[in-house]
C-alpha cells in the first residue's frame, strides 16, 4: 500500500511509454525517443501546478526555468519532479511543439521521430531578455539565443539597428 505522503506527491518520473531521459549533448539531460515514434504522437504532458499567471511571473523572475504559460490566468510550474517534461530542451530546428489542448500542455511529435533521437521543441521565449539565454542547440542554423522561431526576425532587426545606430 502506498503512504498518504506518496500519494500526495507523486514519484520523480523519468520515462513513459514513449520517452526517457539521458545525458544530452545539448545541455545536461534531455529527453530521447523510446521507440520509433510517428508524426502528431502526444508523447509527453506538460504537467506541475497551475499558479495564478502573477506568480508564475514571480517564479520565472527567481529564476524558475520551468514556468510555462497555459492560458491568460494561469501558468505551469513544470518544476516538480513529476514533470518529465520538463527534460525536453530547445532547439532552433525543433522535432516536437507544445501544443495547449483543454487546458493540458502536451509535446507532439512534428515529424516522425526516430528511436534515440532527442526530443526537442520551441521553447517560444519572448524577446526582451534573449541576450540571457544562449541557446547551445548545435544545429548548422542555430540562431544562438533561445527565442521562439516567431520572434527571431525581431531580433535580428533589433541587433543590425544597434550595429548601425
Ligand atoms: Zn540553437
């Protein structure tokens, strides 16, 4: 039988069905594909406890990486051990998105994915504190920073009116 404690906090999770975790070229750990997995698998739930977006905000600026914005109200923190999620890391030539669906947080597979590749997606970080996070990817087109795909040409109009200006 389980205790009162386990059931109130959930074990530290490092696989499912479809992905594990392991030591990752691109920073620490990462995830990796279990298995040979087919475009638009729901591979992995963002999961954690949602806070009201004000605390959210809070924690990202003690610097918790984890904070994942679900909707206008509330945020993820994605920083529990449970969240095995939260091993995924960005790449600027992501295999997966985040996709928000009733109010759940899932990484889909945006191609098909190989056994033991890594799994990785868009972190979609805004633009005022690129400079920060320096994104070490190692993709040929690597932008350099951690910004969404969405926002990268805002960046490099910012960075050629500072050289000119
Ligand atoms: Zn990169």
């Amino acid at each position: 039988m389980k205790s009162v404690a386990e059931e109130n906090f959930p074990a530290e999770k490092m696989e499912n069905a479809y992905v594990f975790v392991d030591e990752s070229d691109v920073h620490h750990k990462g995830l990796f594909a279990k298995k040979d997995i087919p475009k638009g698998t729901q591979m992995v739930e963002y999961i954690g406890p949602l806070v009201p977006k004000k605390e959210g905000n809070r924690l990202s600026k003690d610097g918790n990486v984890y904070v994942f914005s679900l909707d206008r109200k509330y945020d993820i923190d994605g920083s529990v051990p449970w969240n095995l999620a939260r091993y995924a890391n960005h790449s600027c030539r992501p295999n997966t998105e985040s996709v928000g669906r009733d109010n759940q947080i899932w990484l889909e597979a945006m191609r098909d994915i190989k056994e033991g590749e890594e799994i990785t997606y868009d972190y979609c970080y805004g633009v005022s504190e690129y400079k920060d996070n320096p994104c070490e990817c190692g993709h040929e087109n690597c932008f350099g920073y951690i910004v969404s795909q969405k926002h990268i040409h805002k960046v490099k109009k910012n960075e050629s009116d500072e050289n000119t200006g």
